[in-house]
C-alpha cells in the first residue's frame, strides 16, 4: 500500500477531522473517498470555478465601450463546435472591431 504526505494548515485539518468525525471517517478514509470518486468520474467530483467577478459596475461598462470602439481589443481562439455527432471542433482566430467581425484563418 502506497503512502502520500502533504502539508495543510492546522485549523483546515481540525476542520475537516471534526466534520469527517461526524460522518463516522477519518482523515484517511475521507481522502480515500475523495480520490476513488475522482477516479470513477474520470475528474474532479465536483465543481471547481474561479470566485465571481468583482468588477464593479463602471467598470464592465468601460469595457464594454472599449470593445465597441475598437480599443484594448485582442485577438482569441473561439471553438466552433460542428452539429454532427462526432465531429471535431474547429479553432479560429478573430478579431472583434467597432464596425464589423473579421475572422482571420
């Protein structure tokens, strides 16, 4: 049987061991859980996500004018999905101007 150590702070580990306590685990067979659910879900077993934006309100509405007048605009990679089952998705490049949209190949 295989051995991992990690470091964690001490309030999280008291925090963890006392809610695992009352589901009747320990740390270990918490963690066991953790990594045999991963592995049957082929992921993480639950949803991981940057926090929600913090720009206030004058600030989305900046940029927003920024990109409907053409500044501090930039290039990105956008996925184009095919409705065929199956099919393998497209990446292509574009620009977002003022007037129009340009695609670049």
């Amino acid at each position: 049987m295989a051995q991992i150590n990690f470091r964690i702070d001490d309030k999280t580990k008291r925090e963890a061991e006392a809610l695992f306590g009352r589901m009747g685990l320990t740390m270990s067979g918490a963690i066991m859980v953790f990594l045999r659910q991963s592995i049957n879900e082929r992921g993480i077993p639950f949803k991981l996500c940057l926090p929600a934006s913090t720009l206030t309100e004058e600030e989305l509405l900046r940029r927003v004018d920024d990109v409907e007048n053409g500044r501090n605009c930039h290039y990105h990679d956008l996925i184009e999905v095919d409705e065929e089952e199956n099919a393998s998705p497209k990446v292509r490049s574009r620009r977002i101007t003022r007037r129009h949209k340009e695609t670049v190949a």
